[in-house]
C-alpha cells in the first residue's frame, strides 16, 4: 500500500502595513512630518542624535493604526551600543509642526489638510498605548506655540543637511556639524526640562524598561481656541496615536489598541527591515511562505530553511495497536481545536483561525480528522508556541490512501 500524506499552507487574506518614510540620500523632511529624534544624557552617542521621518502629523491624525513604520535597530546600536534598549539614559521623542506663522493678521497663513500653522504634534512618555498625560487647555498662552515653532524651525533646517543612513534614519554628529548641534535636538530639547522652550515637562520618554517596547503617545495641540477653550488660551492636546520602538528597534505607528502579535513578532527580527519585506504577504527569504505562514506555523522568515514545524508521521495515536496517518503542526500557543471532525477548526488565536483538513483522494476534503492528545511529535517549539498533532480517522491501520493537510487564514 502506499501511502502519502501532505502538509498543505494556504493564505486567504491580505494586508497591507505602513510605509516607512524615504530611505533617499539626503535625509527627506517636509514641513509637518513628524521627526522621531533619539539622544543619550550621557555616555557612549552622547554627542549624537538619531532622526527617523514617521510621515505628515495630519496622515497620523487620520489613522492612528498605520503599523510598522521602519527599523531603526542597526543605527541605534552604531550610535548607543549594543545595550541602547536597556540604558535608561537614552530617550526618545516625537514632535512636528506646519509653521510657525499666525493664522490671522499679519504674516497669516491658512490652515493645511485641517491643521492651522502653528498645529503641534507632540509625544509624552507613556507606560503603554494611550497612557501619556495630555496637555491642559491652560498650559500654553497664545503666543507660546509660535515661540516653540520658531525655535522648531531652526532643526527643521538643520535635519534636511543629513544625509539618510540604510535604515532611513539620519546621525547629527557634534564634531563634524557643531553649528547645528546648537540649534537642534539636544539643546532645544533637554533630558529632563522643556522642549523647544514652551512643552513642559518635556516630550521624551527613556529606554531601560523591562518592557519588550517602549511608548510615547503623540498628541495633537491646534493653535486655535475651540468649545469650552477660555478666551485667550491655545488649545489643549487630544490623543493621536503612539508610537512604540521595540528592544530590536522596531518602530510601530498604533492607537490605543496593543500592537498585534503579528506586528510584535515581524518586528523582532533585524535583517527584513524594509517595509515591504514587513508585509504578510512577503516572502523575504525566499522558501515560497509568505510572513504570514511562518508566523502562524513558528517558522523565521529571514531564514529559508525554518518554515517551523509540520512533521508527518506513521504512527498508533489512539491506542489500539494500529498505526495512523498523522501531522504535526506548530501552531501560537492560545490555539485551540474542536475534537474531531471533517473539518477541525480553531478558535481566533492572534487574529488567526487555523483549518486541519482529512481526504483519501485530494478532491474531497471532507474525511474526519481528530486531535491527538497529547501530542506525538519531536522536538521543542518556538517561544510563543506549540505542538499539536491530528490524524486521519479513516487512515487507522494505513487502509488505502491518507492526506492531511493545514492552513490558515487571517
């Protein structure tokens, strides 16, 4: 008799991820882009910044959820060392503005894409997704956010002299451009004290947390009086979104809602930066699994030879002295199975549903299939994982031919 059984992968649905921002030489900048900025109080980068361009403030205001954003990680340890993630010395934060000219009188400038001129974006340090602290209503006295543009402006001149490292990010060094060190991020934005003269309080948060990422929330302060505002008095914050980095440097736009373990999971990985390689549908490492396929079955997708486990055996799985066709797969460790079935399905584990199928003729997928507790197969899984193995009812004793096959869908 011969036997053959197969480990089928199907993928039924697409996602599409954030676009990170140009990874051109120079270093691209349009006024209202938000500008992630890292530096060190102390210590090893003390005398340079990181930038990163996150996109315009108003496409933040308009979707809080845009995903992965870019890794920053290989820049990051070039500049801070290998153990930036765990120093609490090294902070980062977020800040963007249109311009800084009045919305009425002299000088005036209308408002762009909804934002008047002297809109702020800006973060606070946040234990999680939409923890920071707003601004009040009364923090900020009508002229404050034109001081603080004025002084922003100065950096917005200084960033597009940079020239954008592989990453996308750009490196301000004091030694080589002193002039500008003077007029950028260090000095109008001091660890701890207030940023650009007006945000008290500062807009950093520091790395050196037991987190596997660290939070800024980002909110958005309008230059002009609204609702319930006192007269005279700017506008106070209203949460946009938070930017999270990742101990492997991994930058992610989200809103309130925790990142996704897909999200999570992709971001760990340092090699498959590029936005593009990010997406579920990729396949950076070329061995025909898409992301999506390696993440729901523990597999690494910057290596072609770990597509994770599927391991097919012949063995007796329900104890009665007869051999059965049998597959193990590694699945997220929250998945879970009805019994038995022609078709077993699992519950929504991580935004997935995973589907075990049986047939003894690959047309009709409709032959009972079980679970076999405990499962049978070799080896330990991947962290966030675990071994489950099906068998194929109508295949006990090896009668006539078996397929089983897997596949998930999001």
């Amino acid at each position: 008799m011969n036997t053959i059984t197969k480990h089928l992968l199907t993928l039924s649905a697409v996602w599409v991820g954030g676009i990170s921002s140009a990874l051109a030489d120079p270093f691209a900048f349009t006024d209202g882009d938000l500008i992630l900025g890292v530096q060190a109080a102390s210590g090893t980068g003390s005398t340079k910044n990181v930038f990163f361009n996150l996109g315009p403030g108003t496409a933040l205001r308009d979707n809080a959820s845009q995903g992965f954003k870019g890794n920053i990680g290989a820049t990051l340890t070039t500049v801070f060392g290998a153990s930036w993630y765990s120093r609490s010395d090294v902070y980062f934060g977020v800040i963007a503005n249109l311009k800084g000219n009045p919305n009425t009188g002299i000088g005036s400038a209308g408002a762009v894409n909804g934002d008047p001129s002297r809109t702020f974006y800006v973060s606070t340090a946040a234990d999680s997704a939409g923890q920071g602290t707003l601004y009040a209503a009364t923090t900020f006295p009508p002229a404050s956010l034109g001081s603080a543009a004025t002084n922003f402006s100065g950096m917005e001149t200084m960033v597009v002299l940079l020239t954008a490292e592989a990453d996308g990010s750009a490196i301000l060094d004091q030694g080589t451009r002193p002039v500008e060190w003077n007029n950028g991020w260090k000095f109008w934005n001091p660890t701890p004290g207030a940023a650009f003269t007006n945000f008290t309080g500062g807009i950093q948060n520091n790395f050196g947390k037991v987190t596997p990422s660290t939070y800024v929330d980002i909110q958005r302060v309008l230059s002009t009086n609204t609702g319930a505002i006192p007269t005279g008095v700017v506008g106070g914050g209203t949460y946009e979104a938070t930017i999270a980095i990742s101990n492997a440097g991994a930058v992610t736009m989200l809103s309130s809602t925790p990142p996704s373990a897909y999200l999570t999971w992709i971001g760990g990985f340092t090699t498959i930066i590029a936005p593009a390689n990010q997406l579920e549908t990729a396949d950076p490492d070329g061995d025909g699994a898409t992301n999506l396929e390696e993440f729901a079955f523990g597999g690494n997708p910057e290596n072609s030879a770990d597509q994770g486990g599927g391991q097919v055996l012949t063995a007796d799985a329900n104890a009665d002295t007869l051999k059965d066709i049998t597959l193990t797969l590694e699945v997220r460790s929250a998945a879970t199975f009805s019994a038995s079935g022609n078709d077993l399905v699992s519950g929504l584990t991580d935004e997935l549903t995973y589907r075990v199928e049986g047939s003894t003729d690959l047309v009709n997928w409709d032959s009972a299939v079980s679970e076999v507790i405990p499962q049978i197969g070799s080896g330990s899984p991947s962290s966030g994982y675990v071994l489950k193995t099906f068998r194929l009812n109508g295949g006990n004793g090896l009668v006539g031919k078996g397929f089983l096959r897997a596949s998930v869908v999001k």
